[in-house]
C-alpha cells in the first residue's frame, strides 16, 4: 500500500511515533521493503 503512494520507498527518511506495536510493525514492514534503518526514526507513546 505504502509504494502505491510514494513510489521508491527506500528514498525518504520516516518518522513514526505511536503506540509501541504500531512503531514496531510499521518500522518491520518498512525493513522488510528495503528501507535502510538509518532513515527510520521513531518514538513510542504508551498509555493510550
């Protein structure tokens, strides 16, 4: 879905803040489509 809307998902840097599930399976699926782990950064809130 993702590469439906941005095209070459491996350019931009992502930033993701959320519940910690979320964080982590956006930042899995990002990794397993070929982003590189230097241009993810995240933040977990929990207690929502």
């Amino acid at each position: 879905m993702l590469s439906k809307y941005i095209g070459d998902l491996t350019l931009p840097i992502y930033y993701i803040a959320g519940p910690p599930g979320m964080v982590v399976g956006l930042r899995k699926t990002l990794s397993e489509s070929g982003v590189n782990d230097d241009n993810i950064r995240t933040e977990e809130f929990s207690g929502y």
